[in-house]
C-alpha cells in the first residue's frame, strides 16, 4: 500500500509503511546510514503528515516485517488483544496523539490499553509527538514492579548502581559499589558488566553481590549482566542469581546477533522463577535494549530504528521484567550523532517503552566520538524525571572506565532526590536512614566518603581486612 | 578488636573508578569536576584531531620502512563518523597509488587513525617498527607501511587484496575513553578481500604506555601471524596459543 500527501502543490509519495514511518521519523544518524531517512525537513513534514492521517488499524492489517519469516512479529500478532484496543480502534495516528494528551487518556485507561497496543503504533504517535508530548503523556503511565524493593511508583526515581571494573576485580566491584551505596544509588539494581562471559566469573560476581548485600541488609537485587545462556548454566549450579539479565532487539535476527531467541528468553525465565528468590507476584527478568542494535546486526529489514527499539519492548514484556533500559547514548554517533539526537531518543523510548507497559529506565549516558556532553545528559535527566522514568544508571564520577563511556554519576542521583524531590524505592529509602547514610530529611548526612558503621563492617569482605 | 571507622578514600587503590570524589549538596567538588572536563576535552581532542600523515611517513623512513600514504573515500571527520562503510572503503585514487607497491607479500602493515590521532600519533610507528623487525627475523616478506586517514579497521582488506598480502595488521586508534585517550588497537586479517566479516579478525587492544607495551603487543601480533600462516585462517577460526586475546572488532 502506499501513501501521499500533497504539500502546496508538491506530491510526496511513500511507496510503503516502512518507508512511510522512516522518512517521518524525526532526523537521526542512523536512519541516514541506513539510506531510509528523509531527504529533508520538508519531505519529514509530508511524511508525518501522512502518518497523522493513517488509521491505527492499518498496523494490524500490515506488517513492517512478515510473521512467516520472524518471531517477534509473530509474537506481536499473537498477543494483541482486540479487545483492549477497542476504545482507540476507529482512531487516526494523529487523534491517538490527540487522545493520549486528553484527561480521558488517565492512568488506569492507559494501563487497560497496553495489551492493545503494538510497537509499530507507539513508535508511530512517537514521531509526531514533541519532547514535551513524549513527557507528558509517559509521565501519566506509572508502571510499578517489584523484587526486594518497588519501583516506579510515582514521585520516585530508582538508580541501578553499576560497579564495573576492566579486569572484573572482586575488590573492585565491592569498592566502587559502595562508593555507589554511600551515594544512594542502587535501588533498581547493583549491576555489574562482566568482562568476560565465563561462568566461574559469573558465579564469582554474584556471589560477591550476594554477600554485600546481605552484611549490609540492603532491600535491593543484584545482577551480572552476562550472556543469559551463561545465566542458565550458574542457576544450574545453584548460584545466587536475583535477576536474569539479557540484551534484546526487535528482529529475529537481531537477537540471533545476540546470540537468543525467545525460546531461551523462556528457558531463562522459567529456571529464575524455580530459585524462588523472587516474591510470588514479583519480577526478576532484566532487559537492556538501544536504538540502531538492529542496523548494527545488519537485521532491520529497511524498518527506522526507532520503531525496531520498540519492537525489541514486545520481546521483553513476553517475560514481565522487574527492568528494562535504553542505553540510548552508547551505541555512537554513526547511530543517534549528539546530543539532540540522543535526548530525543530517550525520550521516544521511554515513552514507547512505558505505553506497553514495561517498566521503563533509561542509561543516560554518551561517547567521547558522539557531539554530546554531560550538560546533555544534565537535560536528558531532568526531562526524564518530569517524565517519570522508572530509574536510571549511576557510576563513580560518572565515567566508566570499564566499558569506555560516560553515564551519570552517583552525584546525579542525589540531584534529582534534592532538587527535583524524586525519592528511591520507598524499601531502600528506609534503609539509607536506617543505614547512616541520609539523615531524618532524607539528605546525604556525609560525602566524604566516611563509612557508617554497617559499611566498616562490609568493608572487611576487601583483603586484608578480613573479620 | 575494635577498628577505626574507615573511609573510602583509604580504598581508592583497589580501583581506577572515580570513587570517593566527595560533594558538596549534589554538586561535585570543584577540581573534580574540572578534572573531568579536562579528561573529556581530552578525549575529543583526540577524536577530532586530523592525522598528520606527513610525520608518521616521515618517522617511518627515519626507522628505515618504505611507507605509501592512502585514503578513505571519507570527506572530512564529521563524515567519517557517521558513515563507517566510507571509511572502509579505499578512495580510487588511493587504489591506483597501491600499484606501483609491488605485490605479492607475507604481511602488510597498515596505520589509520580511527577514532584517536592521539594513539596514532604517540604509538602507531614504534609499534609498527618493533613488528616490522620481527618480520624481518622471520624472513616474511613485508609490504611497503600504507598510512591510511579516515580509515577503519576494514580499509585494511582492500588495501591487503591490492597487495596481495597473505595477512594485513591494522593499527588504529581505538575510541577514547575519559581515563585514556591514545589507545592504539590491532586487527590482523588473514587472506585480507573486501567484504569480510569481523569474525575473521583477531585483536589486540590498549596497547599505550600504561597499557600493553608495545613489545609485548609486537610479540603477540607475531604468534597471532604465526599461527595464521601456519594454519590458513584467522578470527574465530584460528587455534590460539593461551594469552592471546579475542576482543570485538569495533572501530
């Protein structure tokens, strides 16, 4: 099927739905690498005024990629409910936009609507939405989930503490994870990127995770965010695997890229669900997703980056995640090229990730080779906390000298609950007070690093300092 | 017995994180966070600088290497960022200037600036010396040294197939992180043609002064050589002596 609009005489043509959502996707680097971008603002306009006059339905009558040939759109199809999308069925693009901005579109509407919705509609409204829509309307769509601590309750903002180190030191990662909880950060998660994927390593980390968290009594999980077949195998030797973490995109073949298929997401998810770590009604499955993984992998089928971001949001909500971030700055400026880009790609996922209902965070974060810089990342926060982003990722001084990029800092997380008043997980809030580390108003009592008395204690896991 | 409360700033050897800093409210102390600006300023610095290929030829004659300089079909660094398949490729006039190289080699070397001038600049020709020397005492046979700017990792198998060369090593430098910013990296290919997958690469990374020296990264780059000659492949495929590392083909 195609689609025109005609602007002031000029006709554009879009030859199908893929090119018609590509070329009215708001400019980024990486729909221009791939040859399917707009040729200019102009044409980007038609596009998306095409777009606005398309009727939702179309999305269920086409597909951008065939059910036959991949599994995730086959999973699209099979779990979308007619019946919660009923209330939107006779709506356009552009009056979905309208009727997302209304009071009608309140939290328990948008709630009942999420099985109704599918990726390639979200990511549509997306790029006819301003930053400000995108806000505004993912900041009506609380989506709270919960393990040792809860997260996304409104008000709140929850920090994964991310205690890399470049050789996967134990007393490197037990250092800089406290560095992180003397801070504050760690409610959503104390996650560490593993630098190689061997299994002893793996085992190694959580237990090492495992053991600070139960000297200090911290009401948090923690994760090493190796390959899930990795995962698998530790759970099979009885390790203490809170969360089952995976990297995820939205073609089959781009998760093949990563080595996974849903199959086994699933297997993952069953044997997590066996350690009975979890409380019955809670999650533990972590996903990590970003927008160009799909280009990268040579799997995007000619589909905008953006709508496949969303796309890899049904892989993850088939397995009803206690996480799932963008690491929407990291992946270079081939693909999202500085910090306007990247913003508004943050944004756009969080948005997305929110109205299908996923417990949404985002790693605010850049590359040196990117045009961005930290006063970007200053926005990207602010914006995401209007937004109501579920967490975000911290490291010391906001550099990872691990995996070679810059996300926010410890320090950040200390803004947003000073200034901006966005508390952590009520569980871990009652533990910092409980712990030392705030006082009564919820203020860091010291930040000169002195470590309160449970964590003198923790600290004897380091060597030489053996209790 | 009892002991005295600790604070982290006593930890800080047990990792290069940027632990510790202290605050004030929010807000980092100031030295801190000049500090950081300054690691950053640093590291786009060495991103953006242009490659003075003209040193880099010159300090490889003074080492006694016959050296052709090339190019990508890349414009200019803005473009070169965002379109990594142009700096794969070799610009025609480049390709006409590999001719009068001669071919048929062992090994070719190639230098290209990738993401840091800085790690080009700083390690690129002693490293490419040292290997060179190995080459030499093991009677391979070495193409002229090919200085290619705006190129990545892959302009190594065009350039490696108009030498016909039975194995290209490309020195480059890796993206800049705040805590370096001259990191050179290695990839060698062997039976180089356009067109290859990453797989078929094997790398070495972080070869700098605080990282690995540059005669151990010439040591490993000649078992790595070794061990494709001998067995024909490279990447994933190739049978590995223990100590030599696979890393991701990024650049």
């Amino acid at each position: 099927m195609a689609f025109a609009t005609i602007i002031e005489g000029t006709r554009f043509t879009f030859p199908d739905l893929k090119s018609l959502m590509a070329k009215a996707t708001p400019e980024r680097s990486g729909d221009q690498l791939a040859g399917i971008a707009a040729d200019g603002p102009v044409e980007r306009l038609a596009a998306q005024i095409a777009l606005a006059d398309l009727p939702l339905k179309v999305f269920l009558a086409e597909e951008l990629i065939p059910s036959e040939e991949d599994e995730v759109s086959d999973l699209i199809a099979r779990r979308h409910d007619r019946a919660a999308f009923a209330p939107i069925s006779s709506l356009t693009v552009g009056a979905f936009r309208e009727w997302l901005l209304s009071t009608t579109a309140e939290p328990a509407a948008l709630a009942a609507l999420a099985p109704g919705l599918t990726p390639e509609m979200v990511a549509a409204v997306a790029k006819i939405c301003r930053l400000q829509d995108l806000v505004a309307i993912a900041a009506k769509r609380p989506v709270v989930t919960r393990f040792r601590s809860t997260l996304g309750l409104p008000g709140r903002l929850s920090t994964r503490n991310q205690p890399n180190h470049p050789t996967d030191s134990s007393e490197g990662i037990l250092v800089s994870a406290l560095d992180g909880l003397l801070m504050g950060s760690g409610d959503a998660v104390i996650g560490v990127n593993p630098a190689t994927d061997s299994l002893p390593d793996y085992i190694r980390i959580v237990e090492l995770l495992e053991t600070l968290r139960l000297r200090l009594g911290v009401p948090t999980q923690h994760c090493c965010l190796g390959h899930v077949t990795v995962a698998i195998e530790a759970m099979g030797r009885g390790a203490p695997v809170d969360l089952v973490f995976q990297s995820v995109a939205g073609s089959q073949k781009a998760n093949a890229g990563f080595g996974v298929d849903l199959a086994v997401l699933r297997e993952a998810s069953e044997a997590g669900r066996a350690l009975g770590r979890c409380p019955a009604g809670g999650q533990f499955m972590y996903f990590e997703t970003g927008q160009g993984s799909a280009l990268s992998a040579e799997a995007h089928w000619g589909v905008d980056q953006q709508t496949m971001e969303a796309r890899a949001y049904a892989v993850a909500r088939e397995f009803d995640p206690l996480l799932v971030n963008t690491v929407v700055g990291f992946i270079g400026p081939e693909y999202l090229y500085n910090g306007k880009q990247i913003v508004r790609a943050g944004l756009e996922d969080h948005f997305c990730g929110k109205l299908l209902g996923l417990p949404m965070g985002v790693d605010v974060c850049y590359t040196n080779h990117a045009d961005a810089d930290g006063e970007d990342m200053d926005a990207l926060l602010v914006l995401l906390c209007a937004a109501g982003v579920n967490f975000v990722i911290t490291v010391p001084g906001a550099d990872d000298m691990m995996l070679n990029y810059q996300s926010l800092s410890h320090h950040d997380a200390v803004f947003a609950r000073e200034t901006l008043g966005r508390l952590p997980a009520p569980e871990f809030e009652a533990w910092l007070r409980e712990a030392g580390v705030t006082d009564a108003a919820g203020r860091l009592r010291s930040a000169a690093g002195e470590l309160p008395g449970p964590f003198a204690a923790a600290s004897r896991l380091l060597p030489g300092r053996a209790a | 017995m009892s002991r005295a409360p600790l604070s982290l700033r006593d930890l800080r050897s047990l990792t290069q994180a940027r632990i510790a800093l202290g605050a004030h409210g929010a807000g980092l102390p100031t030295a801190a966070a000049l500090s950081f600006g300054l690691d950053h300023a640093r590291a786009r610095e060495a991103v953006w600088t242009p490659l003075d290929s003209g040193a880099i030829l010159q300090a490889l004659k003074d080492q006694g290497l016959e050296a052709v300089e090339v190019r990508s079909t890349v414009a200019d660094r803005a473009e070169y960022l965002r379109r990594p398949d142009k700096g794969r490729a070799l610009h025609p006039d480049s390709a006409a200037a590999l001719e009068g190289m001669g071919r048929g080699f062992d090994i070719a070397i190639v230098i290209a600036d990738g993401l840091s001038a800085t790690a080009v600049a700083l390690n690129a020709v002693p490293t490419a010396a040292a290997l060179a020397e190995r080459v030499r005492r093991a009677g391979w046979r070495l193409a002229p040294v090919v200085v290619a700017s705006q190129g990545r990792v892959a302009i190594g198998d065009p350039i490696g197939a108009r030498l016909e060369a039975r194995a290209v090593v490309v020195l480059i430098g890796e993206r800049p992180g705040l805590s370096a910013s001259d990191s050179l990296g290695c990839y060698i290919t062997f039976a180089p043609e356009p067109g290859l997958p990453d797989s078929r690469r094997n790398c070495l990374s972080n070869i700098r002064q605080d990282g690995l020296s540059i005669e151990a990264a010439a040591a490993q780059m000649e078992s790595l050589l070794r061990a494709m000659l001998a067995q024909g492949t490279s990447g994933v495929g190739l049978r590995r002596d223990a100590g030599v590392l696979q890393g991701p083909a990024g650049s």
